[in-house]
C-alpha cells in the first residue's frame, strides 16, 4: 500500500517536473518572505520550561513582588584599595543615575549609600566597634593634623610627630612599622612611576583590608528587549563605556566586571555565536565530500542539496507560524532538520542508483526507487516524527517546542524527498550507473558473521551486560553554570562570587504574608543545621544599639573637634610642602641615629628627602594617590561618629523595598551551610527549607526543581516515544519478532552510549540529554531500512546497497552534530559530543548487530536477474 502510493506520487512528479518545481519554488519564495518578516527568537531562559508548574508560580509571584531583583545586571567593582574601590562606586553610580531612563530602568548600590554610611558600625559587633573606634582615637594625633589640611603638606606635618612620640615614649616603632612601611612604599611606587595602591585603612587600623572591602556592588536594572539576540547588550555597553569614560580601569586599580542574569544570557548567545560561521562553512563543505562519495554524480548532489534546502526553508516557516519566536533550544532545530533530512535524500538518491544500474531508463529507475524505497522512508519518517512530537505533552517547553519543529521537519524532508526531488533529476538527467552501489567487498563478512552468529551474538550480550555496572555511576550536572563558558567575563565573575558565601548567588527567598509572619518563620528556619543565616528586614534593625552608641558618641566626643572641616584656606604652596617635608625627614634621620631605633626609621628619611627634592609634578602625584583616599576615608569617619538608632520606622525606603511588598508582604532570605557550588549540599538546603516553607524559591530551588522537570520531561517522552515507535512499526510490519528486531539494537545502542558516556566521563546534562530522542529518531530509521530489506528477502546485508545509504547517510548526520562539538560554548560542545558518540553507537547497532540479530531472511530472495548478485537485490 504505502510502496504503491509513493511510487505513484513520484510518477505524477515526474510526469510534470517543471510544474513541481514551480510549484516548489513558490512554496519556498513564500516561506522565505515569511521569514524574513516574522523571524524572531527569544534569549529570554525563563520561558524555556512551563510557567503552569508550581515551582514556577512561586518564582512569578516572587519576581511580581519585587520586580527589581529580576532581569538585573550585577556590576562587580574591584578597587586596588577600600577607598579606590568605594570612589569607583560612586563616581560610576552617580553617571549611571544619570542615564535614567534608557537603555536603564534603575540603578542601585548593593550596600553602601549614605543609610550605611552613617550607621555602618552598628551593624559591627559590640567588640569590632569598640576596636574601631579605640584604633581611631590612637591614630587622633594624625588624624587631626591632617584634618586640619589635607594634603601632601599636612601629612608630612603628621609624620613629624611619630619620631617624637617615640622619644617621649608614648609609642614605640613597633607600633609604626607596619604603616610606615606600607606607607614608603606607596611614595617609592609613585615616584618610580609605578601603579601605588595604598590604604588608609590599612595605616589607621594595622590590618590589612578584607578580600570584601576592596570589592564594591551597583545593581542595574535595564530595559530589555526580548525580540534582540542579546536583549541587555545596549545597557551592558553603556555600563563598559561609562567606566571607561570615568577612568575605572585596571591602569587606574579598579577592574569593573559585569554579571547577573542579563549579562550572562547575552554572552551566551554571544558565545554560542562565536565561530559559527567557520563551523558552518567547514560543515557543508564536509557534507558536500560525503555525498560526493556517496553519490558519485554533481547533478545528484546539487539535487539533494537543493531538496534539503528547500525543506529547511518550509520547515522553518511552519515553524515560526506554530510557535510564535523560537528559543535557544528550539533554533537547533535547523541542525537536526539538516543531520536527519539529509539521510532521507540519500536514501533516495543511493536506491535510485542501484535501480538505474538495473534499468537503463530514468523515469523507470526513479519510479522503482520510490516504490522500493517508499516504505522504508515513510516508516522511518513516522517513528522520527514520533519520537520527536513525544515531548510535546511535557513541561520542558523548550525542547517541547524543538520537537514540535523538528518532528513537522520530517513529514517535510519526507515530502520533497519523493516529489521535488525525483522532478529535479529527471530534469538534471544524471548519466546511467555501469556499476552497482553496494559494497561487494563486504560478501565475505557477511558470509562470516553468518557463520559466527550466535557466539557474535553471545560476545555482544556479555560486552554490554559486563558495562551495565557502569550505569550506576552515570551522573548528571544539574548546575546550569557549567553549560556556559567560564571564559566569558560575566561566567567568570560569578564563579568568583560563588567562592565568598557572603557574596554567592545561592539564597533561597520566601513571600510571607506579613513581617510579623516574616519573623515567626525566620525563627524556624534558623535553627536548621542546612542554613547559615536568614535575612529579614527586622535584620536590618542592629542589636545592642544603646551600648554602640555609646561607644560612638564617646570617640565622637574625643574626635569630633579635631575632625571638623577647617574653614576655606588656600592649599600650601610647594615651597612650604618641599619645606615640611624636609624637616620631616630631619626628624626621622636623627631618630634613626639613635639607639633602638627601627629600621623604617632611615628608610622613611630617605624616602622624604627624596620626595622633597622630586620635581613639583611628582610631588603632585604623590598628594593625588595618598591624599584623595584621605579624603573620602575622612568623610567616612565623620559621618559614622554621627550614627544614631536605627527603627524599622527609620529604614530608608530603598532598604524597605527591598524587604517589603507594596502590598506588605515581607521577603525572607536563607543562606546556605557548606558549599555553596555542591549539588548535594544544596539538594539538602532546598529540601530542608522546603518541608518549613513549601512556599519557598530562589537559585538552589529553581536548580533543583528545574532538573526534576527536565529529566522528568525526557522519561515521559523517551516512553512515550517508545510506544508510539512501537505502535507504528506494529502497524506497518504486523509481527511482533519484526517490531523487537528494530528496536532491541535501538536500545542496546542506548545503553552502550550510556556506558561509553561513563568510560568518557562526560556527564549528561539539561543540553547533551537531547541526544537521546534524536537517538530514537535516527536509530530506528535505520533499524527500519534493514529490517524491511531482509523481510524482503535480501541475504547480504552489508554488501548491499543499502550499507551504502546507511553509512554516508550517518556520515552526513555525524559532521552537521559533531560540528556542535567545535562551538566554544559547553553545553553546545557536550550536545554536539554526545550526538556523536549515539550516532555511531545507533550506527553500529544498525550495520553489525542488526544482521546478526535477524539472521537467515525467512525467504532468502533469489539472485537478482540482472546481474545474479545478491548485493544488488531489493532493498
């Protein structure tokens, strides 16, 4: 039935050709106008899985509540000094502000702003304000000093009194050391012309600044375009080009990073982009050396290249009129369309060959190619169809999408395989075919693996069963991060944040109906051994208010008048600064002279002097990366010895929105314990914080729930896609024998690629897992074309024409997916590695195992009448 209903569809072709291909070229013209007015693809990750799911409701009603904690651009500045950094902040925060509102919606610092500010040592434990403030009423003498003229001039006038503090005893070198010595060396680097990064704080406190200190954080909230490949690359390059403008460069010590979900979306596509142009050249240029192999002929190439464009064509137009836009999962579709529809032109092209070494005449030879073939394609084209549309029931949108495009593809590549490509060969008229397409070489092994049958048999069982222990150790990377490329500035910048649990992006957030709500609840959750801190806006009321503020006010009062600005006054000239700096030096070479005296005694000497004899620039090189920090650093302290009790009623209202819902529901925040980038650990964090708060989501979450849907999404399709596969090919080969001879080499080359992912320690993950549907798809088509054959009769498999079509038609498959495995993003690479890997596993399954497994055909077809080999029988 289906043999006779293609043939007479390739004859009605080949009676009008020109009328086919006319019609055929509309079509294309059609589909290629609607493209260019309706493509569209959408970056936006979010919409790659359902948002009817539960996990996902709670993630919108999240996101609505607190719409600024979404769709953001996290800018990471690094500063060569707490002061550096805090500077870089500033000046890049205030330019920013500025481009309110396109291509920026919001900008934000992260922490800091005047609130911290002013009332930063509160949030220090009793202890650590107390220490602060005891090693600023220490530091009071050249505080002071240098208050009262804040310049190269007033600092040397500071560094004077530490000789003479020392020989009156009420400070030793010891306690100088180590700022004078960091000190030194700030002025030795200016003066060498060398990058200085010196800290006040470093010199007021003698501690060296905390990784923390030195890292600052402005979160930006851009306007999106959806409809662009790279949605927030305008915001994104105004941030880079602003910081460049402001000098925040790591010539200048401030190195500013972006990250955060925007970013990393757009560098993805950017990455996944990279290279693709090579690839695809190399690619079709590969593919064109294959089929030349295959086909031996320039007009059948440019014929089946031709068909496999103009359904590449159609498919993509269908496409986009089914989904709307595409995603970056459903825009690989064109590689599957071009791996697997090419196998049905080949098919096609290598049966018309071996009819056309048969029949001289080429209208015959085509029309017997499609009555022989006709079958075999449209089985395989079903059950590909099947085992694609098997996802469209699930919840992983994305790949549900995929397969709605790719599986309508194959009813396409079906169609032009025997309408529009039969019509452009007769038009083309290739020359006749002396020889025969099979492989007549290949006789003998199949003659000897008859022979060996069941210990080949026997061998393969015990090979595979032996590797099933392997399958134990079969892992998934459910972490999304690994999937994109760490050298990629916003990946890079993250994994830097992951590292430091105070800045890594793996808190867990719940919706409360109230803060009163809010706290009852955060009470529970911390006392779970999973969770290292939990985050309310009561948080941000410091305990022990009435002792740190004693504490303050009392170092405010000692401070305070030293501290104060002095009244306007023209800066010193550099006279009286080489002056200063030169009885500074005095005082420290006659200290250096005495008994007991440190080292650091002669050096900074030294280093006076010759500060003092450098030139007026240098000198004002030296004021400028000493004295700038002293500024704002000064700044800092008079405002923090003004802090004053903080209430929730006081909370400025940038720190209340954040916290709280216009509609008064309040945002708690849960930190994890342990490693923040181990799966397990945060397997159990989510799981822990959970079974309190099943309203709960966030980052650990969405990871973990996301993988759920996922791999769920591939078992019910993968089952689904079995039985439909199953149902079809009962259909069409009435026996039950038939149907487990096509699909037990399919699953056994699922296994096998599963064990060999092991030995190869390649992991799956949410990209490569597509690999095994279109296992499904590509595998049984194979599996069908042998199994039809010997059902016919045909007692020479691997000798026949029909390896031929198999083998470069596999061949074709495995350079459009291998080529995935170029791209510089990883997850592309892994997809690309593991569709590879199946392909020849699916390939070995269909060329070696099939035929063994079959055995003798029930009723072996006799010698072919034309030229009495069996190689060339009926495929």
């Amino acid at each position: 039935m289906i043999e006779r209903t293609v043939a007479r569809i390739v004859a009605a072709a080949l009676r009008l050709p020109w009328l086919t291909v006319l019609l055929t070229i509309a079509l294309t013209a059609g589909a290629v106008q609607y493209i260019s007015t309706h493509f569209a693809i959408t970056t936006d990750t979010s919409q790659l899985i359902s948002s009817d799911l539960d996990w996902r409701q709670r993630e919108q009603q999240f996101d609505a509540a607190f719409p600024q904690h979404s769709d953001t651009i996290e800018v990471v500045i690094d500063g060569a000094t707490p002061e550096v950094a805090e500077a870089a902040a500033r000046k890049l925060h205030i330019a920013l502000s500025a481009k309110v509102p396109e291509p920026i919606e919001a900008v934000r610092r992260r922490e800091g702003g005047a609130f911290f500010e002013k009332n930063g040592l509160l949030y220090l434990s009793l202890d650590e304000v107390k220490q602060t403030t005891e090693n600023l009423i220490k530091a009071q003498p050249v505080l002071g000093t240098m208050a009262a003229d804040p310049t190269l001039n007033g600092l040397a006038k500071a560094l004077s009194f530490v000789p003479q503090g020392v020989e009156a005893e009420r400070a030793t070198w010891a306690d100088y050391d180590k700022p004078l010595t960091v000190l030194s060396g700030a002025i030795d680097d200016v003066l060498a012309g060398r990058p200085s990064s010196f800290s006040w704080d470093e010199l007021l406190t003698n501690t060296k600044p905390a990784p923390a200190d030195l890292r600052r954080f402005i979160e930006v909230k851009p306007v999106l375009d959806f409809g662009d490949l790279q949605p927030g690359a305008e915001a994104s390059d105004l941030i880079r080009e602003t910081a460049r403008q402001l000098d925040l460069t790591p010539e200048h010590g401030v190195r500013v990073r972006l990250t955060g979900s925007v970013p990393m979306a757009d560098e993805e596509f950017g990455t996944v982009a990279e290279g693709l142009a090579l690839n695809t050249a190399l690619t079709i240029a590969a593919v064109l050396v294959i089929l030349w192999l295959a086909l031996k002929s320039g007009r059948i190439i440019v014929a089946v290249i031709v068909s496999l464009f103009v359904g590449l064509a159609l498919t993509a137009a269908v496409g986009l009129a089914m989904v709307g836009a595409l995603n970056l999962i459903s825009v690989a579709f064109a590689v599957l369309f071009v791996g697997i529809g090419v196998d049905f032109g080949i098919q096609f092209s290598v049966r018309y060959r071996h009819e056309r070494h048969s029949l001289e005449a080429l209208r015959e030879a085509l029309v017997a190619a499609g009555r022989n073939a006709g079958k075999p394609l449209a089985l395989a084209a079903a059950a590909t169809m099947a085992g694609f549309y098997a996802f469209l029931p699930t919840a992983y949108r994305g790949v549900s999408e995929l397969g709605l495009i790719a599986g309508t593809g194959m009813v396409i590549a079906f169609l032009t395989s025997i309408t529009l490509l039969p019509a452009l060969l007769v038009l083309l008229n290739p020359p006749g075919e002396p020889d025969d397409v099979g492989y007549r070489m290949l006789a003998p092994v199949d003659r000897f693996m008859a022979r060996h049958r069941i210990a080949i048999l026997a061998i393969t069982a015990i090979a595979v069963a032996s590797g099933l222990p392997l399958l134990q150790r079969l892992t998934f990377d459910f972490n999304p991060i690994n999937l994109r490329s760490d050298k990629v500035e916003s990946v890079a910048t993250f994994n830097d944040l992951m590292k430091d649990p105070a800045t890594a992006p793996n808190t867990i957030d719940i919706l409360t109906p109230s803060l009163a709500d809010a706290k009852v609840l955060a009470e529970k959750i911390e006392h779970l051994p999973e969770v290292s801190r939990v985050v309310t806006l009561q948080s941000f009321v410091p305990d022990q208010q009435p002792e740190k503020l004693v504490v303050i006010q009392d170092a405010a009062g000692l401070l305070g008048p030293s501290l104060d600005e002095p009244a306007a006054q023209p800066p010193p000239t550099d006279e009286a600064m080489k002056a200063t700096l030169k009885d500074a030096a005095t005082g420290f070479a006659d200290a250096a002279k005495k008994a007991g005296a440190s080292p650091i005694a002669a050096r900074m000497a030294d280093v006076l002097g010759r500060l003092a004899n450098a030139t007026p620039e240098q000198r004002t090189a030296v004021d400028r990366a000493l004295m700038d920090g002293f500024k704002l650093r000064l700044s800092q302290i008079r405002t923090a010895l003004g802090a004053e009790a903080v209430t929730l009623q006081s909370l400025p209202e940038d720190i209340v929105s954040d916290w709280t819902a216009k509609d008064g529901r309040a945002r708690i925040q849960v930190a994890p314990t342990g490693d923040g980038n181990d799966n397990a650990n945060l397997r159990r964090f989510a799981t822990a914080v959970l079974a309190v708060a099943p309203e709960a989501t966030g980052v650990p979450i969405l990871i973990q729930e996301s993988a759920k849907t996922v791999v769920t999404a591939f078992i019910q399709a993968g089952a689904l896609a079995l039985v439909s596969i199953t149902l079809i090919l009962y259909v069409a080969l009435r026996r039950v024998s038939d149907v487990l001879m096509t699909l037990v080499p399919l699953l056994l080359a699922g296994v096998v690629t599963l064990e060999l992912c092991v030995l190869l320690g390649l992991p799956l993950n949410f990209a490569n897992i597509i690999a095994l549907p279109v296992l499904l798809g590509v595998g049984v088509a194979f599996k069908i074309y042998y199994v039809l054959a010997w059902r016919d009769g045909e007692t020479s498999l691997l000798a026949s024409s029909l390896t031929r079509a198999v083998l470069f038609s596999a061949m074709t498959t495995a350079v459009a997916f291998g080529s995935l495995f170029f791209s510089s993003h990883p997850g592309t690479s892994s997809m690309g590695e593991l569709l590879a890997l199946s392909l020849c596993t699916t390939l070995a399954a269909a060329v070696l195992f099939q035929p063994i497994l079959m055995g003798p055909p029930r009723d072996a077809k006799k010698p072919n009448p034309v030229d009495g080999d069996p190689a060339s029988s009926t495929v």
